[in-house]
C-alpha cells in the first residue's frame, strides 16, 4: 500500500530536526508485537519489536515494593530511549514504572506498587522503543 495522504511537514535545520504533525504518528502494525512473562513477575521476556505490550505474571506485589524483569530486544542500541506506560490490567494509578538500566539489546523494567495494598494483577506494560542515530 503507497502512501496517498500527507499528515505533516518535516524540515533540517543546522541545529535540529522538526516534524509537525497533522494526525497520529507511529509505528506500523508489523513494527508492534506482544509476549506474556512466564512464572513471576521478575521472569525475564524477549520481544524484538519497536514498539509492543508486555503482560506481566498476575503475581501478588505488596504495596511500596518494586519488581524488576529484562526485556531483552534486538533492536534496543546504546542510543535508543525505551518509553514505558502502564496500559490494561492494572488498577489505575497504582502502579510506576521505567527503564531502570540499558544497553545493546537489552533494558531492565522496574515495576512499582503505590497503591497502599497488596495486589495480584497481570499488569500490561506498553513499550516504544525511540530509535537514536548509530
């Protein structure tokens, strides 16, 4: 399928590069992917797409604890930023998370309970991997 409709204008400057967008910009259906931990929540995965969902093992995390897994991704370079969001499956606003160490094909994601109770939930953890210049 060709690209039939513009949706925004990009431009070089000597400083930086812009792009103002009309409608959604992201990545192609064949760019995202999806994989389940297996027996904890600290069970390491392997996606390697630019963009997907984990879902995490419906495990009990106690309040004010933090769990840590490894996504391990061939496309994840020493220069790239990893974007987390907490999607499905978690009681909202419970729970943090982030990037708590990189480097070539591989990030550690650290999971945190704020929620003042004890919870067993297969929390969804929403990824897009910023490609930076090699």
């Amino acid at each position: 399928m060709s690209n039939t409709k513009a949706v925004g204008v990009a431009y070089l400057d000597p400083e930086f590069s812009t792009c103002y967008m009309t409608e959604e910009l992201g990545y192609a259906l064949a760019a995202q992917g999806s994989v389940t931990q297996g027996s904890s929540k600290s069970t390491g995965v392997t996606l390697n797409n630019s963009m997907g969902q984990i879902t995490m093992n419906g495990a009990t995390l106690n309040t004010l604890t933090n769990v840590t897994f490894t996504l391990t991704n061939n496309l994840i370079s020493a220069k790239d930023v990893v974007i987390l969001t907490v999607g499905a499956g978690a009681t909202s606003g419970a729970y943090n998370c982030w990037i708590s160490s990189m480097s070539v094909g591989t990030c550690t994601i650290t999971l945190r309970n704020i929620s003042g109770s004890n919870l067993s939930e297969a929390v969804v953890i929403n990824f897009a991997i910023i490609h930076g210049a090699t």
